[in-house]
C-alpha cells in the first residue's frame, strides 16, 4: 500500500530496527516506547484493522501470535508476563492502519487500560 508507513517499514523504505522477519511477518522496535519491552510485529501483507480479515487471514493472526510468543521468550518474558494489544480503528486508539500487535512487556501492567 503506498502511503502505509508500515509496508515502507518492511519494504525497508524508511529505517525501523527490525529483530525478526520471515515469509509472513516482519517484527521491529516502537518508535515511541511505552514500556521497557514494546515490540510491534505486523504481517507483510496489508490488512487496514483487524475487523477486516477475511477466512484465509485468520492463519496468519495466529503466525503473527507464535512469532510474539518466541519474542517474548527471547527478551525473558514468558515467566514475567507481557501483554499483547491490537487497537482496532478510533476508539480504540489506532493510528497507524496496517495490522500491528504490540508485545508490552518489562515493567507492571495495570488493568483496566486507559
Ligand atoms: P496504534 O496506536 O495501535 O495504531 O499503534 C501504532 C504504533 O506505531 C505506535 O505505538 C507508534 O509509536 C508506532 N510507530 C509509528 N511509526 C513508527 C515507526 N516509524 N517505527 C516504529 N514504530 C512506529
């Protein structure tokens, strides 16, 4: 997608401090950290929110939650706990319109969200 700032991202576009990336999926650093952990990992292929995946996309979803389960292993999470988000269009605050989960992790979360 041409003006998508995360295919100029794994199309190695605009520079990103990328840790993972395979067939399917590219993972790389918050620009703007909001824990001491914050990974985003984003499919290649562009999908605007998570509400419009269709059936063949879903296999994908569940690569993408794999792909965050090594993350966390890697950086020392899994025994720690982390937190997956997808914020999915206005309200819930997403700003960038190409499916990304952030890996949250390093410090206590707080629940609920804000
Ligand atoms: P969301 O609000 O869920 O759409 O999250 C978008 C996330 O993308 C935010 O946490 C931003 O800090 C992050 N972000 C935006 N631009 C970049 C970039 N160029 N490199 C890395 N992260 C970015």
């Amino acid at each position: 997608m041409k003006d998508c700032i995360f295919c100029k991202i794994l199309q190695k576009q605009i520079p990103s401090k990328i840790i993972y990336e395979d067939d399917l999926v590219v993972a790389f650093e918050d620009v703007n950290p909001q824990a001491p952990i914050h990974t985003l990992v984003i499919p290649k292929k562009h999908i605007p929110t998570i509400a419009e995946c269709h059936e063949e996309d879903y296999s994908l979803i569940g690569h993408i939650h794999k792909v965050i389960n090594e993350i966390a292993k890697q950086k020392g999470l899994t025994e720690r706990g982390y937190r997956i988000v997808n914020n999915c269009n206005a309200e819930a605050g997403q700003t960038v319109f190409h499916i990304h989960f952030h890996l949250l992790g390093g410090r206590l979360m707080h629940w609920p969200p804000g």
